[in-house]
C-alpha cells in the first residue's frame, strides 16, 4: 500500500509516517518511480508506534524495543544495557501509575453516569417540561 493508504487506515498523518520511518521505525519499499510502498503489517507496527507514544516513551526507545514486540516474539538482550533497562523500569512504572488513574477515572466517569442515569427515570419524547 502506498503513504496515503496507510496514512488513512492508521489515523496518522503521512508527515508523521515519514517521521517514523525516518527514525527507522517503519520501513518502506521504494518503487521504480520513488514512491513508498508498505506491506500489510506496518499497519499493525503503527498503531503499535502510536500507542507507546501515547504512552509517553520516546522514540529512541521504541526503537530498542520494537523488535521485542514482534510476533513470534524473539527477542534479542545483545544491546540491552544497564541503562536502558534502567529506563524502561522507570517507564514500566510511570505507564503502571497513569494505567491505575486512568482506571480510577473511568470507574468515577461510569459512576456518575449510572447515578445520573439512575435518576433522570424513563424520558417521554416531546413532552413539556
């Protein structure tokens, strides 16, 4: 599939792909005429990159990681430094609190709109107040 294919099947836009492959987070084929062309699985790659940017992990370290992430998952501990696992700990927790608030938040958003719910009773469609 060419950019904007893959631009308007993950939501993102083809500056950010260009950016992603840039950072060699993607890879795409060239054709004979230049354009980039991408397989099937860089949609899921992606939606992937996105989702641990939405995280907050930088992408030099989306970058170490992603090959771990891969189906069937082998993952290679050659280059993991001390370092580097020191901030993906860091990380595990930071994206283990903001998962906890995030939870609690939902719970509070689902409670109040139960109670509201609970107490606005059945509606009558044009009705007067």
């Amino acid at each position: 599939m060419r950019i904007g294919e893959l631009a308007e099947r993950t939501g993102t836009p083809r500056r950010l792909l260009r950016y992603y492959e840039e950072q060699g987070l993607i890879i795409a084929a060239r054709t004979p005429n230049g354009y980039r062309t991408y397989d099937a699985a860089t949609v899921d790659r992606v939606v992937q990159i996105r989702g641990l940017l939405d995280a907050g992990l930088p992408t030099r370290l989306i970058k170490q990681i992603l090959p771990c992430l891969d189906k069937p998952r082998a993952i290679h501990f050659a280059d993991a430094t001390p370092e580097m696992l020191a901030t993906l700990e860091c990380e595990l927790d930071r994206m283990s609190s903001r998962i906890q608030c995030l939870t609690r938040n939902r719970d509070a958003i689902g409670a109040y709109l139960d109670a509201v719910r609970d107490n606005r009773g059945p509606q009558t469609v044009g009705a007067a107040p």
